[in-house]
C-alpha cells in the first residue's frame, strides 16, 4: 500500500477505497500495524480490538464490491474514547471499577458507525471516568504527547488526541464535559470539535456531568470533522436531550468566504499569566482571518470568570448522582471483605474508585444534601443562566468567537497538579461554552515554545485556536475552522516519531 | 471547617468506606471547594430561572412500549456473583 495514503484525509480516503486503489483491509493493516509499533510509547490506546477491526475491514471490502452505494465512512479505521460502550468489548473508562467490564450493548454513536461498515482500531486511554484534563489519572497510565514523549497529551482525551496526532488512527471519537475535546486537541496539534449539548447521542457513553457530556470527534481537519459530524449527529429516542434539529450536510456546506463575519475576540479570554506564545499564535490567526475580510470586534464577557465557579459545583453534583450506580453488584469491582450489603457498597466503591473520583463524588455529595441544596446546587444554576444570557447577547453581535484553546503548550508529565495555569486559567477557556451548550471547535494556529524549554531542534509545541459558536451553529463554527485550513497549513504538521 | 464528623457522614451517604487519613485529606479538600465557590453567593441572581435543561427542551415525551431486548445474558456476565438467572447479595441486615 502506498505510503502516502494513510496520511490522506477522510474524503481523500473515501475516493481511494471508492475506486479500489487501497482496500480497508490494507488500511487496517497499516494503522493496526501503527498501533503496535507506537503504543508501548504512546499509551493511547487501552484495548487494541485487532480480531474485530479485521473482520470489519473484510465486511466492509465485501460492501464496497457490491453494488450498493458507499456510505461516507465506509472501510475507513477509527478509534474509539475507552467512555463509548462497544458490545462484546473491553469498556472500563480508565477506571479500575471496570476494569473487566466487557459492554453488553452498543453506544449510539458507536452503532451509527457500525452502520455505516466503519472500523473500530481500538479503544483510547482518557483521564480515569474523563475526570481530568492531563490524561494522567488514567488506571491505566498517562498518555504521552507524540511531539514529546515527555509531556502530556491533555485530557480528559488523551489517547484519542495522541492517536490521531501520531497518525495511528485517521480520527477518534472523544467526548467533552468541560474542555476534553479541545484541550488535548490544541496540545497535541489535531483538530478537535465539541458539539452543541444534544447533538450527538449520549446514550451508551459513560456518564460523567450528564448537562454538559457532548460526545464529539477528532480528527485531522476541520473538512473531515464535518465529514464525521454528517453521520454521528441526529436526534435518539434513547436520549431524550438530543435535539430535533435537522443534520445539515455540513462538509457540503463547507465555505471559505469570511468577507463580513463578525468575529467576537472576548478580553476574558485573553489573560495575564497565558503564555506570550499562544496569544501570539491565536492573535495571528485572527489577523490571517481578518486579511480575508472578516471583521474584528473586541467583546466584554464580565461572566466569565463565574464559570469555573459554576462547573465546582454542578460537576461534581453530577458525577456523584452518576457515579451512584457502581454498586459492586450489578457490574465493576466487587469487594472480597463484604460482611453485608452496605459493607458491600462502601468496600467496593472504596477500593474501585481512584482519588479524583472520590473527591468529586464527596464534594456533589455533600452540595446536593439536606441544607445546603439550595445554596450551592440551585445558586450554581442561576449563574449558570448568566453565562448563558451573555453568550446569548453577544451572538446578537457577532457570529464567533475566537480564543485560546488553553493557555499553555503541553506541560511536562507529572507537573500538572503544582501549575495554577492549568486549573483555574484552562478552566476559564473551555467550561463557560460547556456550561451554555454551545459548539466549539480547535483547530491548530501554530507552535510555541514551552516556559520550560525543550530540546533546539525543535520549533516548539502545538497551539490551538478556539472558535466557539451559537447553539447548533456547527456549520458556522466548521466555515470558520476550515476557512482558517485553507489558507494554513498547521494542521498538516505531523510529529516525527 | 468541615469536622471529622461531617466528612464522614458524607463519607457513608456517598457509600464509601474512607479511612481516618482520607477522611482528614477529602475534608480539607471540600473546604478548599468551598472557599473557592464562595464568591459566587456575591452574585446577583434576583430573577434569574435555574438552568434545568440547557438547550430549552421541556418535558420530552416516548411511547411507554414494552420492546424486546434480548441481552439479559450479557448483562448478566458483568455481574460478580448470581444464582438461579438473578443477583446474589449479602444479607441486608
């Protein structure tokens, strides 16, 4: 198989299998191959599913010889975030709890796919129950960044992030709460997309803060994140918060004239304490839009700093409710000790529940008791309403906004809990767009040199530009994200490994 | 500042056995949360409607039809212990 045709993108591949000059068994061999040469380094992936991708790619080889009409992601190998439950398959949210937790059903996303003769590579390593955003409370060990081994890849997406940046997988799905699709992607230099709540089916993923949970996509263009968006999107009976809303043939629509689009750049998204690198970065990509025409606005968003506030509050109370239901009993880690039922519950959720997850449970627990409902579970929401009234006023004015993804490059492993910037600054940029449902997308702007410093030979780490837009505008946000790819080329810088 | 006590009671609510180190080290982190979220009482709400569904749905409505769903045994292997096609327990009381 031609080298050069695994690093095609999604519509390239599509032509390629389309007209049999690769077949989705040799694709799948070359990624699978990919995978196993890379991952012992990587850790992005948890599951390889080796004997299943094989008989899907031959399923799928079948179909295209056959009469019938492709579907888009037809033969084409994806990898799946270790949160999306895969029938017959290992399923363990990076958690110990799961650890043997073989899935008895299909997500939605995931049969979706399956319809559409996609093929499942394997499942990514993510910070343990998506709870975190360095991929380092993975069970299962963090993931390393494929532009420096010695970093982070970002979280809660960790694996699906690295995989496609290593270029062992074409894209990966992820998912987002508060920031973990876009994050990893602006730090390991993928593009990332973080639908509007309710566009993507949530049934079948993993409960973390069911209000915010968005599963979304990775994938190394904005072109195929739309591509991706057109078959995963749509109203679920089995999730009664996905929107009626129609599915656009968004990659269609896809434009690249910005002459009048009214970009919002918010102040409070531009912070002392980000590194110069990445605002440079962001603030040059503006200005390459604002060449093609497009107007710059500069926007007050005096709420925004309440989101982080908001998101202590409501995340927890969410994962403690959701979190509820590992009872040692009906699935997940059981205890040896048990003397009785509640002995049952406390050992078992004890011994299967890492640090993080405890915390949060704890601290949902004790917002949502008796007394205290009220002054911080409802108080959270009306804020809430705040931030959601200002996006909303300000989508009167502007058709985008434009930000930093995150305010640093890629932190070294292990430095993540004792770096003030990686809490409350990276909470700023990603949870406000979280917590008013809106979508969002990264997409690479350049590379910056960590405040750390890294080896000469390298010009730096990936920076990611944040385009957030209304609810359900994805087509906006898609126009505006590949309107940038073509006239960048950031997105197609791979890492050498 | 959240006593011992307290944490604890939280500890058995939320169903985890915590010991008396975790319980000093999740106690000092609640009230670390709590300070941090304090600022948000300051915050003007007067009129504003709780978030109870972001994207404005209300009340969404299905057909309550009984449907087949022949997956009893798959879900039944994740479980650690079962007899006679049901869940085993320990004793309640």
């Amino acid at each position: 198989m031609p080298e050069d045709l695994a690093k095609l993108d999604l519509s390239e591949l599509r032509q390629a299998l389309d007209e049999k000059q690769v077949s989705s068994v040799e694709l799948t061999t070359h990624f699978l191959d990919g995978i196993k040469k890379l991952n012992p380094e990587l850790n992005a992936f948890i599951t390889i599913t080796e004997d299943q991708a094989m008989a899907s790619a031959k399923d799928a080889d079948n179909f295209i010889a056959g009469e019938g009409q492709n579907f888009p992601l037809t033969g084409i190998p994806y990898a799946a975030k270790d949160l999306f439950l895969t029938k017959g398959i290992l399923t363990t949210a990076a958690s110990k709890i799961l650890e043997n937790y073989i899935a008895p059903y299909n997500s939605t996303v995931i049969t979706k796919l399956m319809a559409q003769k996609s093929v499942l590579l394997g499942k990514t390593n993510l910070d343990q129950f998506a709870h975190g955003s360095s991929g380092e409370t993975s069970a299962y060990g963090p993931t390393k960044n494929p532009w420096d081994k010695t970093r982070m890849s970002g979280g809660s997406s960790s694996g699906s992030a690295a995989s496609v940046s290593a270029g062992i997988a074409p894209w990966a799905l992820a998912t987002e709460t508060g920031g973990s699709i876009r994050q990893p992607a602006s730090l390991t230099g993928v593009s990332g997309w973080k639908p509007t709540y309710g566009r993507v089916s949530r049934y079948g993923v993993i409960s973390m803060c069911s209000s915010t949970d968005s599963p979304g996509a990775m994938a190394r263009s904005v072109k195929d994140l739309a591509m991706i968006a057109e078959v995963i999107s749509g109203q679920d009976p089995k999730d009664s918060t996905t929107g009626e809303h129609e599915v656009p043939a968004y990659s269609k629509q896809l434009s690249t004239d910005v002459k009048g689009l009214k970009i919002g750049v918010p102040k409070q998204y531009f912070l002392d304490g980000m590194e110069d690198g990445v605002k440079q970065k962001v603030m040059d990509a503006i200005t390459e839009l604002e060449k093609q025409g497009a107007q710059l606005f500069s926007v007050d968003m005096p709420n925004t700093k309440y989101g982080s506030l908001v998101y202590a509050i409501v995340c927890p109370s969410e994962v403690s409710s959701n979190l509820a239901r590992y009872d040692g009993i009906r699935y997940g880690h059981t205890t040896k000790e048990g003397k009785d039922l509640l002995d049952v519950y406390m050992k078992s959720r004890a011994e299967g529940f890492g640090d993080e997850a405890k915390r949060r449970i704890m601290t949902g627990t004790y917002v949502l008791s008796a007394g205290y409902y009220d002054a911080y579970y409802k108080k959270a929401q009306r804020v809430r309403r705040l931030i959601m009234n200002e996006f909303e006023e300000v989508f009167k004015t502007v058709d985008v906004l434009l930000c930093p993804s995150s305010p640093n490059v890629a932190l070294t492993l292990g430095n993540a809990a004792n770096d003030p910037l990686f809490g409350y600054i990276a909470d700023q940029l990603n949870i406000p767009a979280s917590l008013a449902g809106l979508p969002a997308l990264s997409v690479p702007c350049g590379f910056s040199m960590p405040k750390d410093g890294m080896a000469p030979s390298m010009d730096g780490l990936p920076v990611g530009l944040q385009i957030i837009g209304p609810q359900w505008g994805e087509q906006k946000v898609f126009n505006v994200g590949y309107a940038y790819q073509q006239i960048s080329d950031w997105h197609k810088k791979r890492p050498q490994i | 500042m959240l006593t011992p006590e307290e944490v604890k009671k939280i500890a058995v609510l939320a169903r985890i056995e915590l010991s008396d180190a975790e319980i000093a080290k999740y106690g000092k982190d609640l009230d670390a949360v709590l300070d941090y979220v304090a600022e948000l009482q300051q915050v003007n709400t007067d009129g504003l409607e709780i978030v109870s569904q972001v994207t404005g749905l209300e009340n969404v409505m299905r057909l309550d039809a009984p449907e087949l769903n022949e997956i009893q045994q798959e879900i039944m292997a994740n479980a650690p212990a079962i007899k006679d096609g049901y869940y085993k327990v320990k004793a309640i009381l």
